[in-house]
C-alpha cells in the first residue's frame, strides 16, 4: 500500500515539474502585497536583488543606502533626505548651535535688518567667461579659522547673471533652516555655474568670495577664480 501511494506521489511530482511554463504573467503565487498603500501588487524581485527599494540607480553597483536616489554617485554625503546634497553646502538639518549661533525659531519674523548686499562682478581679464542667463549659485557659511568658509550653509540663493556689476542680497529668507539668525562674521561664496547644474562643479565655471560682517552694506563680490 506505501509503494502505491509513493508511486502515485513520484507521478505527481514528476508531472509538476515536467509540465511547461505559462507564458504571460506569473502564477499568483509569485506576486507579493504592495508595502504602501498604492493598491497596486508587486512582482517579487529576482534572487540576490535584495527586495524593493526606493533607489532608482539598485544594481548599477553604485552603493549606499538604498533609499538614497543618490547613493554612490559620489555627489556627496550627508543625509539621504536632504535636496542639496552634493552643492556643496551641507546638511540642512545642521545643528546651528554648533556654529555658535541660536537655536533656530521658524515662527520668529524675519529681520530685514540681517542681510548682505552689494554687487557681484567679473574679475578684469574674465569677461569672456561669462554670459547672461547663466546660474549663479551664492553661498553664505560662518567664517572659521583664518576667515575661511567654515561647516554648513546659513543661507543659500540662485541668481542669474546678467552683467558685471549685477545686485544681489541675502537675507534671512534664503536661510537653509527656518528661523536661523543671520548674524556675526560670514564669508559669502559665488559661483558661476556653466550648466546651471547646482549638482555639478566643472572647468570653466568661475568663483569668488568674500569675508562680511553681517548685517553688511554694499558689498563688491568678484568672481576671480576659473575652475581648472
């Protein structure tokens, strides 16, 4: 009676595994429930692809977190959520505390009194480098040892070029962090950005800086500095 029914099982088995595979979808056995609440299924992922992930750039070899759409693309660390990472002017959930400034408030009134102002130029000699219409990027980080630009960014803008001797300010309302106290000693960094790509840094684009005390007046910012 065993040897029937192990027959009989050995038949089955061996019917399954000859039978021939549809073609079309999968069987509903391989189909897995949707993680959000999008209603829609999701097609379980090949072996050794390590699940769903949120990174469009998964199996390029590109690394990281695989919730950063950024990860391993070398444009900078910093935490994975952070919409500037990579221009180069830090995290911007940065503790502000560190730079020996107030804890931000987001419900304080900006202070109009807080800015820098002036006027962004082309170094003698660079004005074949520059043309209207292009990015340019400004930067304003607290001044560290030696007047050099130090930690992350207080406040950020996006101008576009329009010809030597071009106005710009910043106040306040360009802080990375809402509420932050734009004061004491800064150094404001402008870059004339080819491709208008914040993300990218590339031969050609030209910089400047310079080292304020905030609030500050009519201040020359000149863009001397061609990237090699």
């Amino acid at each position: 009676m065993r040897c029937v029914i192990a027959a009989s099982c050995l038949g089955v088995l061996a019917a399954a595994g000859c039978s021939k595979k549809q073609d079309g979808l999968p069987p509903a056995t391989e189909w897995q429930a949707a993680s959000d609440d999008d209603g829609v299924p999701r097609l379980a992922p090949p072996p050794g692809m390590g699940g769903r992930t949120r990174n469009p750039h998964g199996g390029l070899g590109t690394g990281g977190d695989p919730a950063d759409p950024h990860a391993g693309l070398d444009i900078g660390g910093g935490d994975p959520s952070d919409p500037h990472a990579g221009l180069d002017i830090g995290g911007g959930g940065v503790d502000v505390t560190k730079l020996g400034l107030a804890a931000p408030d987001p419900d304080r009134p900006i202070d109009p009194t807080r800015r820098i102002a002036g006027t962004l130029k082309i170094a003698t000699g660079l004005a074949d480098r520059v043309s209207p219409g292009t990015a340019v990027f400004l930067v304003v980080k607290r001044a560290g040892a030696g007047g050099a630009p130090s930690g992350s960014a207080l406040a950020v803008d996006k101008l576009t070029w329009t010809g030597n001797g071009m106005a710009f300010e910043l106040t306040e309302a360009q802080a990375m962090v809402a509420g932050t106290d734009l004061t004491g000693d800064v150094v404001v960094t402008a870059r004339y950005d080819q491709d208008s790509d914040a993300l990218t840094k590339q031969p050609g684009d030209v910089t400047g800086q310079v080292a304020v005390k905030i609030p500050a007046d009519k201040v020359q910012l000149t863009l001397d500095t061609v990237l090699p």
